[in-house]
C-alpha cells in the first residue's frame, strides 16, 4: 500500500494527528536533522501497522515533510483496515 504521509517533527511523542483527505498527518519525536525524523517515521509506522521494519520504505521526499510511504507485510485490506481508523 502507498500511502502520503505529512511529518511533524520535533513533537513529545510520536503518534498519528489524523488525516487531510488522503494524507496521513503524523508527528514524530525526532528533529529533522541528519535522517532521524525520517527513522523515526519508519519506526513508528511499522509499530502502527504492525509490520516488520523493513516493510515500511519511504519511496519519495526523504527531504520533505510531506513523504511517499510504501507499506508492505500485510494484506492489502487490513492494511486498508488500519487506515480507516485514522480520524
């Protein structure tokens, strides 16, 4: 599943805010500095879709706040399942 992320950084914790039509707003606690928002978005939506870490890759926007995200691991419906509990 691919899905648009917009990173928050710096935040206290690291959680889902909610989403913007289809993109997903998600805060992160790591600064945007040297790769570590960006691992810390992997690490965290790995935890949220309960796949592997390495079935979570950033396809696009590495550099960005708002990112292109590929999740695999999972079926497409209940990754699609998990989705629908964002607000």
């Amino acid at each position: 599943m691919i899905i648009r992320v917009r990173v928050i950084p710096n935040a206290v914790r690291s959680e889902v805010v909610g989403r913007i039509g289809s993109t997903v707003r998600v805060k992160v606690a790591a600064p945007a500095i040297d790769g570590k928002a960006n691992a810390e978005l992997t690490n965290f939506l790995a935890e949220f879709f309960e796949v592997k870490n390495r079935s979570v890759k950033i396809v696009r926007g590495e550099k960005g706040k708002e990112k292109t995200v590929e999740i695999s691991g999972r079926t497409e419906e209940e990754l699609e399942d998990v989705m629908e509990t964002i607000p």
